[in-house]
C-alpha cells in the first residue's frame, strides 16, 4: 500500500497526541508498571467510534462478560475462521498473524484437527482408567527432554502446570519463597499470579515472592548479562532467606517474553540455575511460549542455555490450542510430592488432548518446523534490522527463531520507549491485514511469534508493512 493509505501528517500528529495523552506519566516517566492485558487493549469508550455492526458485536460481549472482557485493538476484530499463518473476519478479509504462539503448527491444522475429530468420537474421559493414546503420548514426549526429568503429570492449561510446580517446589524444599523477574507472567491461578508481577501493577509483591531484572542487554550492556542475572538472583535468595521465608525456587519463561524477549548470548542462564542449585533451590523453566521448537535450537527453550531444569512446565501450543498443560519433573520430586499430596485433575492428560498433542510432535518433526524457526526467524530478523538502519525508532531487534522482540524508541541513542509508536504501529499494521502484539515493561515491544509454518514470503510481507508504517509514522519530534 502507498504511504498515503497511513494517513496524512496531521492525521498522524493527531493520533501520535492522542496516544501520548492515553499514556501520560508523572514527571514525563514512562509507567513501568503496566498489566499485560492492558497493551494494545481495547478501551470501552471508544464504542462510540465505531460502525453499527461491530459496535452491537462489542456491546453484545459486554452484557455477557462484563468488565472481565479483553478485546484487542482500538477497533475489535470478529473472526469467524483460521487456517495455518492466516485468520479470516466476518467480512472474509484475511490477516496475517503473528500474535499468538498457540497455535504452534498453525491454525486448523489438518493433522490436529483429524486427531481430535477421530479421538472424540471414540473415547474421552479421565485418567483413572488405561489408555493407549495418553501413555503412548506421555512416552514420546518424555522422550524430547533430558532423561535426568522423566515423569510427567498432565493438565489442562499452563496456569495449572505452573501452580503444581510451585507446590512441588514448596513440598519438596520446605520453604515457600520464589524468584521472577520484573515482568514475569505465568499465569491466572491465585498462586500463580502471586508470581506474575505483570498482572498486579502497581501492588505490592506477596512476602513470599521477589523480583529480579530482566537479562537484557539493550539498556543495561555493561558487564556479563549472566553473571549479572545470577547476581540478583543471589541477592534475592539471601533476602528470602534471611526474611525467614526461605528460598523453594527460581521460576523464568526461558525467552522472558513478558519481560520483552530476551534471548541471547545462549547459555546466560547456567550461572544462575547452578547458583540455585548450590542454594538449595529448584530451577523451574515455563515453556508455555518458548517451548515446542519456537526458538528453533531445539524443543525447549531451555537447552539453548545449556542447562537442565529440575521442573519444567507446558501449556496450550502443545495441543496446537487445545486446552492441555503439562509438568515434566525429576522422578524424586515427584515421588516426594506425591508422598505428600495425593494430586489428581479429573480431565488433564484426557484421550482426546493427548491426541492432540501427540498430533504436534509428529507435525513438528515430519515438517520440519524447528529448522524452519531457525531460518525464517533469521531471515526476519535481518530483515527488520536491515530496515532500522532508516528507521530511528527501531531501537532493538532481538529474539531466538520465531520469537522476536522489535523495540520502539523515541530516542536510539538514549533508549527511550516509544508505547506509542508501538501502539500506532500495531493498529496500522492489523488495519493492513496483520496482526501483532506487544510486551515489556513499557509497552513499547512487538512481541512477534508467529505459527512455525511462517515463511521467508510471509516475512518479506510483514517487514515491507513495518517499513512503511514507520515511514509514515516519521520521526516524532520532527512533526
């Protein structure tokens, strides 16, 4: 499309205001404290902005859900279908996804679907009784991880996997401390979100719970990133100690998505899971986001730190979408959890989801889809910082496979975040057919992850629509 489909100069000067005015701090500070459902979410009172049609569609959610609906972009999307990188409206336009890591082979996969289908229509029940299709899943997927962890319970999300890692780790060390980081999310349960200090902005952190910096090396270069992190992660342990609280465990999404991915120098990591580990401590890695080939090193997120966690939790890209979670844990663990606690989930590790996941792997495997990470992540990456050598407001580009994180800034030289370039850009971007999300502390990084289907084309469309929104955009201080 042609720069004048963005908009004319005064129409950008009016939204670039608007969005500032939308994202006032005190003292001219950016708000570091924003909770992850609030980026790029839709504000209520812009209903009356919008067509007939959709604004009923969205009044119509609200009398049901109420103020527990979240809906995405300053104008809410109807969608009606998807298929592999593509999802369709209710009017049949098409968009490019790159939002959403569930769908991890890509949408309505043909494999998936035919699993579940054929599955459903013969068996699905609870776990209490022999099943060939769960055990025979359980086997296969045990078989990815290093063979120190070896047992494996199943359940329905992610939130699930992460609230039973931390009872495991609290059972099994006899103290009920844990670390994150600044913006970690791992979930919706009570405890999990207890952890999560990106959904209670602005509340104090439980007694029990500290939070360390990010590893990143865009603002904070000096030093050795993994010392660093190790560091305060050390830091934290003596407090938690001292406090009398103890320490149970370190828990981190190994590409620290909601932090604003952060992946490299591979390896970082190790000093700190070996600094827990002669702390007395158990290292927890969530791959709800990173897992299952999305860093396209290998199926975890993990192993491009060279390091192997003591508990390891899953969640809905192993099921392509399907409603299932999972934790992988050291056979000891387990059995001393297990001595203690009597845990059973009634529907978790169900038939119908083990098919699904099994499903996954084989279409992993069979297409190839960790290489296809690698290259085409590559490929984008290049690409993107290739059009930030003309493009002042692309401060970073970084990430590992199809898991990108693409900074905004108003300043390059000093790092200042842009919300609402990233913003601006997000909106354009999903009114040019594709759709991004954002993360970080401020709002101001694309949080790209597309399915592992994505392609070298699919990529050449998405940076040439970043390339020319952020042309359109222009340099903020000069308009």
């Amino acid at each position: 499309m042609s720069q004048a489909a963005d908009g004319a100069a005064a129409g950008t000067i009016t939204e670039l205001a608007a969005c500032l005015r939308q994202r006032q701090v005190e003292e001219g500070a950016m708000n570091k404290e924003k909770e992850i459902l609030a980026l790029n979410a839709f504000e209520h009172g812009d209903l009356s902005t919008m067509d007939a049609t959709l604004r009923e569609a969205v009044q119509r959610r609200l009398r049901s859900f109420g103020s527990a609906s979240v809906l995405f972009y300053q104008e809410p999307l109807r969608m009606e279908r998807a298929e592999g990188v593509w999802m369709f409206d209710a009017e049949g336009r098409r968009y490019l996804d790159l939002y959403n890591n569930v769908p991890s082979v890509g949408h309505s996969h043909p494999r998936v679907v035919e699993a579940i289908r054929r599955q459903v229509g013969l068996l699905n029940t609870h776990t209490r009784y022999l099943n060939d299709v769960v055990d025979t899943y359980a086997e296969h997927l045990l078989a990815t991880f290093p063979t120190a962890i070896n047992h494996l319970v199943l359940t329905c999300t992610g939130s699930e996997a992460n609230d039973l890692a931390l009872r495991i780790a609290k059972t099994v060390t006899g103290h009920a401390g844990f670390i994150v980081t600044e913006t970690a999310y791992h979930g919706n349960t009570a405890a999990v979100t207890d952890v999560s200090p990106s959904s209670r902005p602005g509340q104090p952190l439980p007694p029990h719970v500290r939070a360390v910096p990010a590893p990143e090396t865009f603002r904070s270069s000096a030093g050795d990133v993994g010392r660093r992190f190790a560091a305060s992660v050390g830091e934290a342990i003596t407090d938690l100690e001292q406090s009398g609280i103890g320490f149970a465990g370190l828990l981190v999404d190994t590409i620290f998505s909601s932090d604003g991915v952060f992946a490299d120098p591979p390896g970082f990591l190790a000093p700190a899971v070996k600094l827990v580990h002669e702390r007395r401590g158990l290292f927890i890695a969530d791959e709800v986001q990173p897992g299952f080939g999305r860093t396209g090193a290998a199926l975890w997120g993990f192993a491009r730190h060279d390091v192997v966690p003591d508990i390891v939790t899953m969640g809905k890209p192993m099921g392509n979408g399907f409603p299932m979670g999972g934790v992988v844990t050291r056979a000891a663990l387990l059995d001393r959890f297990a001595a203690e606690v009597k845990y059973f989930n009634t529907f978790g590790g169900n038939p119908v989801a083990a098919a699904a996941g099994f499903a996954v792997l084989d279409v992993i495997a069979d297409e190839g889809l960790i290489a296809n990470a690698q290259t085409v992540g590559g490929y984008l990456m290049d690409g993107l910082r290739e059009i930030g050598n003309r493009h002042i407001q692309i401060g970073d580009v970084r990430g590992a496979g199809l898991f990108i994180g693409l900074e905004l800034v108003r300043d390059r030289d000093a790092k200042e975040p842009a919300p609402e370039i990233a913003s601006l850009l997000i909106n354009r971007l999903r009114h040019r057919g594709i759709l991004v999300g954002a993360a970080g502390p401020y709002g101001n990084t694309l949080k790209i992850r597309p399915p592992l289907c994505f392609t070298k084309d699919h990529a050449d469309t998405f940076i040439t629509a970043c390339d020319e929104v952020l042309r359109g955009i222009g340099r903020p201080d000069s308009q």
